[in-house]
C-alpha cells in the first residue's frame, strides 16, 4: 500500500502526530523517510477536507526544529565516539565517507549547512547531532534550524497542496495537460532550492578531493 492511500485510512489527528514524530525522528539522526511521508500526506490535505494543510505544515515545522534540536544535545554530550558508534551500526548512512562529507559541508558553510542542509536527504539526517559534535554555537545552529525548519516544512506543504489543488481543478478542463503543468510548475520551485543546496554540499567535496591532489602530485 502505497503511503498516500494509508495515510488516508487514519484520523486527521494521527496524521499530524505521524509527519511531526517521523520527521522529528529523522532530524534526530534516525534515517527515516521523513521527505515522502511529507510531500504525500501534503498532497492528501488537498483532496482530503479533514486535513489542514496550515496544521500539518506547523505540525512538520514542529517535528523539525525539536528533533534537530534533541539530535544537537546527544551529538554534543556524545561527540565523535559516538559518530564512530553510529557508523558501526548503520555504515550505509553513517560510513566515513558520510561523515567526512557532511563535515567538510559544515566546516565551509557553517550555519548555512544546517539550513540548506534541510533539503538534502544526508544533511537532513547529520545536521543535528553533526552539530553539537562540531560544538557549533547553540544560537547560531538554533536561528539556523528555526528558519530551515518552516522553510522545508512549510514550504514543501505550501507547494504541493496547492499543486494537489490545482491538478484537480485543471484536471476538470484540460485532462492530463493540467495535471502535467501543475505538477511541472510545483517542482520547479523545490528543485531550484534543491539545485542550490547540492552545490553547497558538492563543494566542500571537490576542495576536500583537490587538497588531496596537491600532496600526492608533491610526492
């Protein structure tokens, strides 16, 4: 069963619950599919009336921010004992390799990495615990996570409610042409965010990749 068509057999309240607790946990450091459960709860609150898409937004936004939140105590109190910890028991999402990409991603971004860090499915998952290991300060990773969090959260619900309410409504006159234009002119907003985020992240990977070049040719 798909997750939209299941999410369509539960209350309105347990849906909010759902998206806010699966988001929260992969802010956490859990990978979790946070992104999907999102976008397909977002575009059932625009066929389905007992769903507030303003809720469910809050409700994501909430999930977000407390779970990267929870995620920057336990990197901190943790630290790199327990990256090594995590990579032992999950190196498919915490291999070396992830943790020194996301590290060079926060040494050159700082802040900026947990904010663009939001629309990038390994960022999502490091951001939080990455910063209390990296002991960023508080206030910087929390103004950060804030604005990262509504405009991830809010902003996916916002654009895929109303491409749910316009494929509807277009759906009615102009058949498949609508629906294909509606969901065309939805993503392209979240790909151009997306576009950005992964040039961020892309990088600090090719300085790393260059400042191993530059010893190897001296040899």
């Amino acid at each position: 069963m798909h997750v939209q068509e299941w999410l369509d057999t539960v209350p309105a309240a347990a849906v909010y619950a759902l998206v806010g607790l699966v988001i929260g946990l992969e802010s956490l450091g859990i990978p979790l599919p946070g992104e999907i459960v999102l976008v397909s709860a977002a575009l059932l609150s625009s066929q389905h009336g007992g769903i507030n898409p303003v809720v469910l937004g809050a409700c994501a936004t909430a999930g977000a921010v407390i779970g990267d939140s929870i995620g920057y105590a336990i990197g901190r109190k943790g630290g790199r004992p327990l990256l090594a910890w995590l990579g032992a028991k999950f190196p498919r999402h915490f291999g070396e390799g992830h943790i020194a990409t996301a590290e060079r991603s926060f040494e050159k971004w700082g802040m900026w990495a947990v904010f663009f860090g939001r629309f990038i499915a390994l960022l999502r998952i490091f951001a939080g615990p990455l910063a209390g290991v990296l002991h960023m300060p508080y206030w910087k990773f929390l103004v950060a996570n804030v604005l990262g969090g509504i405009v991830w959260a809010g902003g996916t619900t916002a654009v895929i409610y109303y491409v749910g309410v316009v494929a509807e409504s277009w759906l009615k006159k102009f058949s498949y042409l609508g629906l294909v234009l509606a969901v065309l002119i939805g993503l392209a907003s979240l790909l151009i965010v997306k576009r950005k985020a992964k040039k961020m992240q892309s990088a600090p990977q090719e300085a790393g990749a260059e400042a191993e070049t530059v010893p190897a040719a001296a040899e």
